[in-house]
C-alpha cells in the first residue's frame, strides 16, 4: 500500500511538472521548450533544449530529457550505425562496457540496431573496429528479437570469465536513409527514417560536404549536386542537424520535426558509376 501511494505521489508530481512546461509553451515566455511531430504547435513530442534539443521522458516518477536513458551507442565506426558497441553499464556515473563477442548473437543486433534508430543488422564480428580500453560487460544477452532496447532483454551470467579486448563486438546496422524518386538508389528525394516513420529531409543548412554522409551511409560515394524542391504535402519534415548528424552516437538526438516548403534532393557520385558502367556494356 505504501508503495503504491509512493508511485501515486511520483506521478502526481510528474504532472505538476509538465503543467509548468506546458504553460511556459503556450505563453511563448520560454525558448526552450517546444512540441514537434505533431499537426500543429499544440500537440507532438515534448522536447527541451540544452545544448540539443532532446525529447523529455517520464521515468521513476521524474522528467528527465531522452539522453539520460540510452543505453547502448557505437562508437569509431564510419557512420552513425556502426562502430565498436559499448552498453552504460551503470546510469549513476555514465561508466560504458563493451560486449564480448561469445556473448552477443543476431536477435541482440537486431535490438541494438532498432534501438539506434538504424535499420537492420548488416554484420557483427570481434575485432571488426579494433580493441577497446572500455571494461567488458560481464553478462550475455539473451535478446528475443523485438525488445525495445537492449537492457529490456533478458541476460544470464558469461559462460567465458574473461574475454580479450579484441573480441569486443563492432555492429554494422543499415542507416535509416534512403533516396526515392528515381531510377537510381544513389540520386532523388532524401528521406529518413524517426520514430518509426518515413520522412522528406528539410533542405536548410545542408551543404556537399555534410550531405556526404548520407552518400556514404548509402555506399553512394560522395554528393555531387543539392536541391531544394517544393514539400506540397503540408506535413512536417524531418529537420536534421548536420553538425550533430556527423558527431553524435545516436541519430536520434539530432532529428525533429520542422514546418518548412523545401525538402533536399540529393544526388551522389555513385549515380554517375553506375551511369557509366551502363554506358559501356557490350
């Protein structure tokens, strides 16, 4: 009974909480605060800005932003979906371990993968980024496939008591772009996936050099040419930050949803491979 009224008290607080917010927000007095994703400035994902701006999540009875409960990135990779996979093992002091291979299967990529906001496993091996200074996760996953995050599965003792720095696991996920609209995978309308949900990119801050990195997730080469072409549809974009996009460890942190008329369309130097391989074809 106690308990429960514990949880009761938490929650209540929880609400009293999201009031203050939600009346900053709707009297404009804070710039900090904003609803995204939804159709129309009244409705969406709560986030907050710090440094980025980053959805808030109820958990334990606090408000707290998103980044505090992830619990798995990969890190020395080429791309945001690929590196060297470290899980937090402790949330108090943000201390990381990284994975022994014997311990890691493909129903715990494909959670690591999903819960990464990439698409699905495309290859995991021990020394596939190199070694790692980070200690090792002392458990094995025990993942059915369709959790939610990594920590959600289940995990018994490692059968091996220890593992060399070496075996630690590198994933490679599919990235969570694509290029629609013509006849090429390599050139047309650039789109992401967030929240499980296919969106247009907004065109605004993109230049050749940061537009590459969806090239290369794409195994596209580098971008050749941008455009920005009329969003009729009235929907919101997907807003991505590229500086973020090119640094952080988890995509997610980087995208929200923006009104805007002009989406990115996007060509690749692999689009003129192909063109000329197609050329020149006895």
């Amino acid at each position: 009974m106690i308990r429960a009224e514990g949880r009761t008290a938490n929650m209540s607080l929880v609400m009293e909480r999201l009031l203050v917010l939600l009346m900053l927000l709707w009297s404009s007095e804070s710039g900090d605060i904003r609803l995204v994703g939804g159709d129309n400035r009244c409705e969406g994902t709560l986030e907050m800005k710090l440094e980025e701006w980053r959805p808030v999540n109820v958990k334990d009875g606090t408000l707290k932003t998103a980044d505090v409960f992830y619990s798995v990135r990969l890190l020395s990779g080429s791309s945001l979906c690929s590196g060297i996979l470290e899980v937090r093992s402790n949330q108090s002091n943000q201390q990381w371990s990284s994975v022994c291979e014997a311990d890691f299967d493909q129903q715990d990529a494909e959670v690591v993968c999903r819960e990464l906001g990439c698409g699905t496993p495309v290859f995991f091996q021990g020394v596939l980024f190199g070694e790692v200074e980070a200690p090792m996760w002392t458990k094995e996953f025990q993942c059915a496939g369709d959790e939610s995050g990594l920590l959600d599965c289940k995990s018994s003792d490692s059968v091996g008591n220890t593992c060399s720095p070496g075996r630690a696991v590198g994933l490679i996920c599919s990235a969570p772009v694509r290029l629609v609209g013509e006849a090429s995978r390599c050139a047309g309308t650039l789109e992401l996936k967030h929240l499980e949900d296919w969106r247009p990119v907004e065109a605004s801050q993109w230049t050749l050099k940061a537009a590459s990195v969806f090239c290369e997730h794409l195994d596209c080469g580098s971008a050749i040419s941008l455009q920005r072409r009329e969003w009729w549809s009235g929907r919101p974009l997907w807003s991505v930050n590229p500086h973020c996009f090119q640094r952080e460890s988890d995509a997610r942190a980087c995208v929200t949803a923006t009104q805007s008329s002009f989406m990115l369309y996007l060509t690749c130097s692999g689009k003129l491979t192909s063109i000329l391989t197609e050329s020149f074809t006895c």
